[in-house]
C-alpha cells in the first residue's frame, strides 16, 4: 500500500460513525439523527459491519499498517446498545492488525453511560472516552437544548472512573448566549475535581438552518461579541495552562502524554479511514466522503455499492497546501525539515509570498526553521488558514 508518511507516524486510524442521538441539539447540525427505533439502529449497523467487511475484501492483498487509533464518534455512540460496539470492535479486530496499544476511544454524552456499558466498553478494550459537557450551567445545557444536566455529568463520571477508565476527554464550549466569564470559570474550576487528561474547547459556530441560528437571528437570543468570546478562551487557555495542561492544537488541551493520537493524525496527513454515515477517510492518497444521508448509506451497501464520493488522488500542490494548514493548527508549529523530507524544497521558499506578510502581521511566527501561530494568530486561525488553500 502506498502509506503516505509524515511526521513520523505510520499507524492506520479508524473512525467508525455512529449517528445516533437521543434528541438532537440546538446548534447541531452533524449527522446525527434522534427517536430512531432499535429496527432501525440495528440496520444501520448491519450496513456499517458491510462497510467494514468490503473494504476488507477490497483490499485483502495490500500490506496495510497495523492499526494504532480508532475513534468511535457520533452522534452518541454511547446511546446505543453495548452489543452494537461490541460487535462493531469485534469485527474490526477480525479484518484488521490492532496494535496491542491502540488508543480506542468513545465518545460519550452525559445522560446516556450505564454501568453495564461502561464495563462492557472497557472489556472490549476501549481505554479512553470522550465526554460532552459543553457547559456546567444547568440554564445554558438546556439553551444548547442538550439532553442531559450537570447532575447527569457527574454521574457519568462516577461510572467511568468506577469502570476503571482513566483517560478521558471533556468538550466544553465558549461563546454561548447568556453564558458569562464566571460560568466558564466555573465550568473549568469543577471539571477539574474529575481530573480530566484531556479537554477540547469549541466557540459555538451557528450553523445555517438550526434552531439555534433561527433563534439569534430573530432577536430571541443574544451571543457574547466577538471580543468576549476571544476573552472567554484566553480564560481557558490561561486556566488550563495554569494547572499543566499543554495547549497542543487549536482546540485541544492536554496534560503531558495525553494528546489525541487519532486527532493528530487528521492533522498530519497520515491515512485513516472513516467507515459510517458521513465518516470522512484519507487512503492511498485520497479523500472521501461517505454520504450522509442514512436510508441512502444503508441502501447502497444493501445493494453491494460502496457509500464513498471518492476525491481524485490528492495532487502535490494540493497536498503541500493541506500539510501546511492542517499543520498549522498544531501549536508546536510544522517544521520546514519534514516538509523537505516529504516534498523535496524549503516550504519557506515555495510559500514565502504566503508566509511573509502573515508573519509581518503578527499572525505567524517564524525562526527560521519552525512556523507557528501567534497568540493573535489563534484569534484568526481561518485568515492563516485559508491563505494556503
Ligand atoms: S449530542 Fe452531539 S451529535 Fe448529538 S445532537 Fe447533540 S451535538 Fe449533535
């Protein structure tokens, strides 16, 4: 197989979709779907488990890496029956090389964790769990219309840490209408007692056509300015910092050791494969998409097509832009080195018409050998990236 390697890393990623919710968020506009009878939850994953078993045969005489990371996202994986992760992680085991440490994590929402799924997700050999908090205000949980309360979070925690699991992730969020410094103060201040390893921190991007959207552009709620939602994550930043957590990509916050190894992949050109609903995969120097919608996605497999659009084979320029970008959001910066190494000439040379009047804007940082954002290129990460597209 034609594994493209960068950075060092040379393990396969998996990404498997699982788009089901109990009730669908204000602001949310992924795949997901919520009400879906168990009938039609058990097709899904039928279709899934054909993805997974296609691919194995389409591909049975390629040497692929083992596999080191698999990422079971959503939707709420968590809001299904444990039998269908069992299952799903049972087939991946058979058609793929696990690595004996992959990192296999879950997402999980509040709400949704039983002790009987949390034991049973750790027997199948998830070891890290990625937690949907969003905010630790019961009145902004319900503005975000989120199924679940702080009461549910500590819950969730509870079961996790006594089913043995130690690493874990929370997502929180700025930016949200009627949400305040101190809340996320408090916010950070109470995670904190559940010692998390890792945190990500998204500002809220309204999404065309949700009901979120909807409700701002009537007047009927109010989102902080652009000032006090920057505000909002230097507090983070500054907090997390604070208590030795090390802010490793745009979003994403980790104590030492703790960075996501499935993530990074997506910022390092290396291939991972999405398998699922909507799941996005990069392989044999292609992306693809899978289609989102669900009777379409079922259908297809049902009639032994694939569900993937299929990019052409990414050319060089393409995949210089995109190892820039990608790369860029990563805080330690790229190196001009591995760019070499991968693509033969200097990306300052090649890129400096891009690169030079960012840095002279006080967005990028160069040395002379590493290039990074500055503080006040977080705040505008979309203008850094978007010049290299
Ligand atoms: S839990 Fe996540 S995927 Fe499900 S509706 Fe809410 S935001 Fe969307």
């Amino acid at each position: 197989m034609n594994t493209i390697k960068v950075h060092g890393i040379a393990g396969l990623g998996i990404y498997c979709h699982i788009p089901f919710c109990l009730k669908k968020c204000a602001y949310c506009d992924f795949s997901s779907f919520s009400s879906q009878s168990e009938e039609v939850i058990r097709d899904y994953f039928e279709a899934l488990h054909k993805e997974i078993r296609n691919f194995a045969r389409e591909n049975e005489n390629s040497v692929l890496p083992a596999v080191d990371t698999i990422y079971l996202g959503g939707g709420t994986p968590s809001s299904v029956d444990a039998r269908y992760i069992e299952k799903t992680l049972s087939l991946l085991r058979d058609v793929f090389v696990i690595r004996d440490d992959a990192e296999i994590t879950i997402e999980i929402n509040p709400g949704t964790l039983t002790g009987d799924r949390a034991s049973r997700y750790k027997k199948a050999g998830i070891n890290r769990a990625s937690v949907g908090l969003q905010a630790w205000q019961d009145f902004l949980l319900k503005i975000l219309g989120r199924v679940h309360s702080q009461a549910d979070f500590i819950k969730s925690m509870e079961i996790l840490k006594s089913s043995g699991f130690e690493n874990f992730s929370v997502d929180v969020m700025v930016g949200l209408p009627g949400q305040k410094l101190e809340d996320v103060m408090e916010t950070l201040r109470e995670l904190m007692k559940f010692s998390p390893t890792h945190l990500s921190s998204y500002s809220l991007i309204l999404e065309p056509g949700t009901p979120m959207a909807n409700w701002v552009e009537a007047g009927q709620l109010d989102l902080p300015d652009d000032d006090e939602e920057r505000e909002m994550h230097w507090v983070v930043d500054g907090f997390l910092k604070d208590q030795g957590f090390e802010h490793y990509e745009i979003s994403s916050y980790c104590r030492p050791g703790y960075e996501s190894r499935h993530n990074i992949k997506y910022w390092e050109l290396v291939p991972y494969l999405g398998f699922g609903l909507g799941a996005h995969g990069f392989f044999n120097g292609r992306r693809y998409g899978n289609v989102n919608e669900l009777n379409q996605y079922c259908d297809l497999l049902n009639a032994g097509n694939s569900p993937g659009v299929f990019e052409p084979v990414m050319e060089t320029r393409e995949m210089m832009s995109e190892w820039l970008f990608l790369g860029l959001r990563k805080l330690s910066g790229i190196r001009d080195n591995e760019f070499m190494a991968c693509f033969g000439e200097s990306f300052f040379v090649r890129y400096g018409d891009v690169i030079k009047p960012l840095v002279a804007d006080g967005l990028l940082e160069w040395d002379g050998s590493v290039l990074k954002l500055t503080a006040r290129g977080q705040d505008f990460g979309n203008r850094v990236f978007m010049a290299f597209v």
